[in-house]
C-alpha cells in the first residue's frame, strides 16, 4: 500500500468518525427538552410548582406559636364554659327556667352517655345528655332557648319539638341538649 492509499484510508476513517458524531450531536439537539425554549419552559414550570408550594406551606409558618396559643385558648374555654361539678349544671338550668318564666312540669332529666364518650375524642370532658319539656307563653320559651344558647356554660341543643294548645299562646316545647362536665 502507498503513502497514498494510508493517507487515503485514515482521511475515509476521520471523515466517517466526524460524521457519525456530527449525527450525535444533531440527534442531542433535535432531541425533545434539550432546545433552549424546551429548558425555559420546564424552569417557568419549576418556579410555578415552587409558588404553589409556597402557598400551600405559607399556613404552616410559625404553627408551633399558633398551636401553643391554641392550647391556651382550650384551657380558657374548659375553665369558662365547662363546669366541674354536676350541681353546677342543675343550678344554671334552674336559675335559666326562673329567669326565663318557662316551667318544667315532668323536671329535667341527665344521663350520661357512656357510649359515646368511650370514643369522644374531648379528653377528661364527660358529655351530659338533657331532656326536658318547658311550659310557657311563646315568648318565654323562645327567651328559655336563646337563654340556653347565650349561656355562659356550654349546651348545645339537639332536637327540638313545640306543641301548642289551640288559640291558647301557651306552647309546651321538649327539648333534648347537651352539656360536658369536667372529668376529675
């Protein structure tokens, strides 16, 4: 073989290298997401996803200082609203009957719901169930509800039903309702 031909033959070899990686390159840079628009886009798409992060923590900032106060708050609410002995809870109703001028014919009957205070998720509170059917003018039992509903002990009514005497402004109202008292 000449000079020639070696020459010839190493000049074949470079030139189908150079093309076999100038094919390589051309496939990189047809290839999808490596053009410099497909790169802007996925980083806008990037800087959009970090935003909608943000919002979505933005809430959870600085919660340790929000739970703690929240805790307080709990305690303030159990000491205000939440009676620890049970004769607290008959002399509010009593004293609300008294103001209201509502009377009780059959009294005022509590049980314990024990079924579902084994699931309650409130802890040392014991839910108190209420019944009672008032007697009065309209105006009064409304004020007796409203009175039940403003009270500084917490009830929370449940059912109510109202039957009235025809032509008479006397309606007898039984209602069912709920309180909690502190568990000690």
């Amino acid at each position: 073989m000449t000079n020639l031909a070696r020459v010839k033959t190493r000049f074949t070899v470079v030139v189908a290298v150079l093309a076999v990686a100038n094919l390589i390159l051309i496939g990189y840079l047809l290839w999808p997401g490596s053009s410099p628009s497909a790169k802007l886009a996925k980083e806008q798409a990037l800087m959009q996803q970090q935003a909608a992060l943000k919002k979505d923590v933005a809430p959870l900032e600085g919660i340790e200082g929000k739970l703690a106060k929240t805790r307080v708050d709990v305690k303030n609410f159990y000491a205000q609203k939440v009676p620890s002995e049970f004769s607290q809870i008959s002399q509010q109703l009593e004293k609300i009957v008294q103001d209201t001028g509502v009377s009780t014919q059959s009294g005022i009957r509590y049980s314990q719901d024990r079924s579902r205070d084994e699931k309650s998720d409130l802890p040392d509170v014991q839910r108190i169930a209420i019944e009672a059917t008032v007697t009065g003018e309209y105006s009064k039992v409304a004020r007796f509800i409203n009175a039940l509903e403003q009270d500084r002990y917490l009830f929370i009514i449940n059912q109510i039903t109202v039957n009235g005497a025809e032509g008479g402004s006397v309606v007898s109202l039984q209602i069912k309702f709920e309180t909690f008292l502190k568990q000690t």
